[in-house]
C-alpha cells in the first residue's frame, strides 16, 4: 500500500469512528441475535387458542387421554397434504424438531440404524456440514463427539462433488442439510443438487441425510417450488437415505407448535418401535388445535403469506442498507434470500469477530461470529448471520446501520495493518 | 389328594364353568387392562382448556416464542409449593414424566453421570426392580440392555437388606421406585424404608434411584402422608443420588399434563446443559394452562379429591368382589390400595396366564400376565394387575366377576392336575 491508499483508509477509519460515536451516544441495545419470529408474526396465530375449549369435542378416542404415539390422524392429514406423503411415512411429535434430530442420532448411537451396528461402537463417526451452516445442529454433533467435516456451500447448494468423495468413507454417517432457504444464506438447494443427493450411495448402510426442511413454505415473494427429495429418492429406490424434519415454529408459534419426522415407511417404524417405549405419546391436544388452525395446505399457505407480509421489508430494509453501505467496495458479500430466517454476511478475513465487537460497544448484540460454523471455528473469520425476523424495523435500521458501520471499521483497520 | 376331595374339586370346577358359559352367552368386550383415567375423570380438568385464548397476556417474555429450556417459572412455582423445593431444583417438561427417565438413562449411558465414565462404556450395567412392578420401566431398561435384578416388594417397601447387599456392586448402577401407591401394589413406602434410601451408598459413584412418585397427590381417602426422601437425603448429605419424577398425567389430562424431574440443583445443572443442545425447550403455553388452572397446593388437593370420588367405589368394587369370591379360600391374594391405579392380585402359583386366557375367552382383557416383572416374566405366573380406573362401574362389575370365577377354574385346574 502506498502513502496515498495509507492516508484515504485513514481518512476513511475517522469518518466511520466519528459517525460510531454518534450512534454510541443513543444508548441502543438492540438484539439481532436470534431467528426468532416477530410478536406480530406469533399474533397472526393466536385464534389457534381459540380452537379447544371446555366444550369441544375431543375426538373418537378421546385426545385428552393416552394412546397414539405417532401423531393424531388429524394432523397427520394436514402434513400428507401438505407434503405429499402417506400417514405412515409421518411421526408427528412435541413442538421440536431439534429434539427429534438429537433422538434420532442418539438412537443410530445407542441401537444402530435398522439393525446395524451402533454407532457408539463403530469407532470415530464423521459427519458432513455444509457451512456456513445452523449452529444449533453443530451443538448436537458435537456434543455426540462426532467429528464435523466442513462442506462449503454454493449456490447450488453443497459441493456435491465434495459430498459425492467423502461417503467413500464408511465412518461419515450423515450430513446436516437446510435445503430451502439454508441458514444462514437462505440458499435453495438446485434440481442437480437434489438429484445428486437421491441417487447418493454412500459406503456406510446406516447413513443418513437429516434433511431439516425447516423453511419449507417461508418464502418472502410466495411459495418457492423446490424439487422433492423424498420423491426423487423413492425413484432411485433410496428413500431409506433420508430423516426429513420439519415444524410449525415459524408457522404457529415458535415455542409452542408441532414438528415432525418424515422418511420411508421402513424408517419410520423402525422409530416407532422405540418411541413406543420412550414416551407414552405427544401431547394430542396441542396435535388437534393445529390441525383444526391449520386446516389443510392452501391454508398453511395463506398463513405464511401473512408471515411474509411481515418478514419481507424487513428482509428488504437489510438489503437496501447493505447496499448502501457497501454498494461495490467489496468490503462485504451477502445474500440476497427469497425466504427463510436469516441474510448470510461474508466480510473480509479476519474481520468479522472484530466487526461484531465494534457493533455490541454500540449497543447491537449480533449471532456470535464462528457460530456458523463447527465449534464455533470460522476459519476465514468473516461470516455473520443477519436475523431480521424479531426487531420492528424502527430498530433494524439503526442495529444494521451500526454493523455497517463497524464492519467498514474493521476493514479499515485491517487494511491500515491495526488487526 | 383323596377321592373326596378331587369330587370336591371337579364339582366346583363343574360349576365355575357353568358360571363361565353364562358369561360368555352376554357376548362382553371388557377391557380392564390400562391404568388409565376415565373420561369423567378427564372432565373434572377440562377448563384447563379455557385458561388460554387469543386474548390472553402470554407473559413479560412472550411464552408463544422460543426461550426456556427448563420450564416457565409460574408452572414452577406451582410445582415447589407441591413439592415444597426451590425452583432451581426442578425441570418441567412435556407430557411424559417416562420420557424424562428414558432419557436420563440414555444420557447416563452416552456421557455418564456428572463427569463419571460413560455407563455404556463400563460394560455390563445391572438394574434393580423391585417386584411386581411398572410394565414401562422394565420395557425402558431393557431396551437398554440393562441386566434387571428382582427385588422382592414388602409391604414396607422394596426388601431393603437385598438393596443394600446389592449396590455393593458397581455395575449395579440404579433402582426403579414408586414409593407411593406402588405399581401395581399400592404400597407406600414406610418411614424405615425411605430412611434407608436416603441414607444410601452405592459402591457406584453414579447410581441413581429413578424415584417416580408419580402418584405423589392420588389418595382415594385424602391425603396420605409420606416421608420426603429428597428432605431427607439432603440431611444426610446424599441428595445428589435422586432423580425424583412426576407429572400431572392423572391431575388434569393423561395426555396432555406436564412431568418434571427434581433433585439437587447439582444434578439439575448437568442435565439443563443437555436439554440446551436437545431441544428449544418445552411448549410454554401449555405450562401456562397448568399453571393458571392448577394454582397451588392447596387446589391440587381439591381437583384430587374429585378424582377421589370418582377412583374410590370403584377400587371398593374391586375389593368387594373379591372379597366375596375368594374369601378365606386362599385362592387369591390382593392388596388393599389407599391410592393409585392399581390393585394387585396374586393368585396361586402357576394360575395368572391361564387365569387371563379364560377371561379373554369371556371377553375380558386384563394386562398380561408377566407384565408387572423384568421382562415380562413372572417366576410365579401369579401376579395380575387390576386396573379399576377407566371402566364404568357397571362394567367393572361383569369384568371383576369374570375374572374370579376365571380364577377358581384355573385354581382348579391346577389342583386336579389339569395344568
């Protein structure tokens, strides 16, 4: 760098600190941390309160009392439509679907998977995770002691080439995978990727793709179409290959909603033999507001166009600043997603930790930098995940604003040789 | 045996299966063999139902979204002023108080207890049951391939000298209890007993006793007092060896209740880290309808009193009808439960499955013979389990007298040698 370029990035770094002090002077505390929905978004919902009461009737056998451990038929029903499957191929549970992946690897651990042998006794496992990726799926990985390979992901979705090499190895089991709408980059996953994985063939008999479909209707601008996996696998005859995971969290109400698993008939009964010593049921009642709430597809759709209504300027209003800010500087590549939680942020390397410190100073609290990745360990320190969904967008302007201005802060410094 | 008395026994014999047939004519389809609430039972907490509404306050941090892992704090106070512990010292869940214990084995089993080496890595464990016993506690132990240890229940309790002979062990790594109307006995642990477990100690540094007082509140003459173990192992230092369940399965609905686990904050710490990885935490609105029905205390007591009214003629019934048939004739012993589901029966030895089959052929089923021991093996076939709750009282009748009169035959069956 020579002394002009030395003396504009300084100039530069005194114009972003002048403009930080001025936001560290309102006092913000601002909280872009979380993907969770809107008070807004969870209030479209609310009249599901409305569906039980004292009065109603509770079904043939009667909900309130035990029996079912799969799921009640009418929310079954409601998810067939919705997905395209048949009432065996579903397991309807609690109102997390984390916790149906966490007990779906703690079962290949401790029993195997369709009688093979358990993977606690199968030496070092390896898993594939296409980053940047979900943190809370990491922390479940890595919590086992299950070692996390790093896939990169592309437009297209993961490198499948990449993919296609490692199953080679019969210690990789399964691969994380957020098709539509990816988080943290919101990326679909394309018809070649998809086809790739139905025809996958990996070494090991007992590996699993956990395909958590989590945003599978969360478009910003309508329904998205993405080509069904299940369908494809099927087929390939490969529908084993695949758990498919999904929820009403970001449909009903995060905390409070239904998810389930879906995958082949073998698959899931298999599940079924376990969770019938596991637990004596979901809770039916819950099961039955949701099917009586949610009705059938059209009507999820409908639902989630509310959602949309609500989500999308917000998810606008970060582009536009993004834009703004960094306009072609290079300073920062995002994307720019159709749906889903979250807007991924690529900033220079070895500046995203810093940026995220410099905006939490400023009062604005950001997904950890390295969350996107395995342990927490981005190599090139330079992601961020944006999550527009929580704050009314009379926040949003200011928290993004003050990243923006810290990761120009953080690039100057870099460049002037201060990191 | 003499003559006169084989012509005894054939005679009777004779008549019981004149009794049978008449049975039979009634074409029944009785099933007495689920402990589960009848619907009126399920009625007495049906405004559970109204509690919540699209118009309700949903709580400072909106109970509709993500957030909690280990229960909302009003459902936790409600437990503690049941329970009388602090709130640290308690986890709510879902529905399933068995869940909570299926997955407290497996997390002993994959990452061990407290630090302590994995149970699945120190080879053989081995369980103690006291017996008869819960059907799904055994089913959960021996999904795990857990070897279980009879331990002959007294009307004290389990055989204490055997249990503390036995933790002298190491690989013998917990204990299931219902120390309060036990399953299927009804026996409520003594003051001795439960003195004897408090004071405990294992050779394994990582046994538990999986106490589920599940019925903690579920007198049919009030409230029946019982030494608190947990109060009492805190004395002697050992409060970290309990894991102590419940749920409101039989307070408000089978279904759809809320469980918990309790035990030293120690304890609690270790798994709160677990269930932060497991899962986005338990639905929060149905803690708020638990909470705001159940109140306190005071009001448990009451909505237990109408499960009272409605479980007490029933249990006498039972106890009548039995009474009247087997008398003195030793054909029969059964217990005289003051709570609970059940009512225990031990017939004579090598009578209980052949017992159940001529009731089935007369249209009554009762849980299996076997059910109540490891797996489902009674070394006596003797012991049978009444489940007096769900039948109306007009049909417990008909199934109770079936049962006896299917009782007498086998009983002379086996005496004349026909077994």
């Amino acid at each position: 760098m020579n002394l002009q370029e030395t003396d504009f990035f300084k100039n530069e770094l005194k114009k972003e600190l002048n403009l930080l002090e001025k936001y560290k002077e309102r006092n913000l505390s601002l909280d872009m941390s979380r993907g969770k929905p809107s008070k807004a978004q969870l209030d479209i919902s609310t009249s599901l309160l409305d569906e039980l009461n004292s009065t109603s009737n509770f079904g043939k056998i009667d909900y309130r009392n035990y029996g079912i451990n799969d799921g009640i038929s009418e929310i079954k029903d409601v998810f067939c439509d919705l997905l395209g499957i048949k009432s065996e191929e579903i397991i309807v549970s609690g109102n997390a679907s984390l916790n149906l992946m966490y007990d779906s690897l703690q079962r290949a651990l401790q029993f195997g998977v369709l009688g093979g042998v358990p993977w606690n006794k199968q030496g070092l496992i390896k898993w594939l995770c296409p980053v940047p990726g979900y943190d809370r799926h990491f922390a479940v990985t890595e919590l086992f002691g299950i070692q996390m390979i790093n896939i990169p992901m592309k437009e297209s979705g993961p490198d499948m080439d990449l993919v296609e090499e490692l199953i080679k190895d019969e210690s990789v089991k399964g691969i994380w995978c957020v098709p539509k709408y990816s988080n943290p980059q919101g990326i679909i996953y394309n018809d070649d990727t998809i086809k790739r994985f139905a025809k996958l063939k990996p070494k090991a008999m007992d590996f699993r793709v956990f395909w958590d479909n989590a945003y599978n209707v969360h478009g910003l601008y309508g329904y998205d179409p993405m080509l069904d996996v299940f369908h494809e696998a099927k087929k390939e005859g490969n529908e084993d290959l695949f758990y498919i995971f999904g929820s009403t969290s970001k449909i009903t109400f995060a905390g409070a909603g239904v998810a389930y698993i879906y995958g082949s008939q073998k698959n899931m009964d298999a599940i079924r033999k376990f969770i019938g010593i596991q637990t004596i049921g979901p809770d039916k009642l819950v099961q039955l507001c949701h099917a009586k709430y949610l009705k059938n597809k059209d009507n999820i759709f409908k639902i989630m166009d509310r959602h949309a209504d609500l989500l999308r300027p917000k998810f606008e209003k970060v582009i536009e600043i993004l834009d703004n800010s960094f306009g072609d500087t290079g300073i920062a590549k995002y994307t720019r997603p159709r749906g889903g939680y979250f807007i991924s942020v690529d900033l220079k390397a070895g500046t995203a930790k810093r940026t995220l410190q410099i905006a939490l100073e400023a009062g604005v609290r950001f997904t950890n930098a390295g969350a996107t990745f395995p342990y927490g360990r981005d190599p090139n320190d330079s992601n961020v995940r944006i999550a527009p969904s929580l704050p009314p967008i009379n926040e949003l302007i200011p928290a993004m604003e003050i990243f923006c201005c810290a990761a120009k802060i953080a690039y100057f410094e870099k460049k002037l040789g201060l990191l």
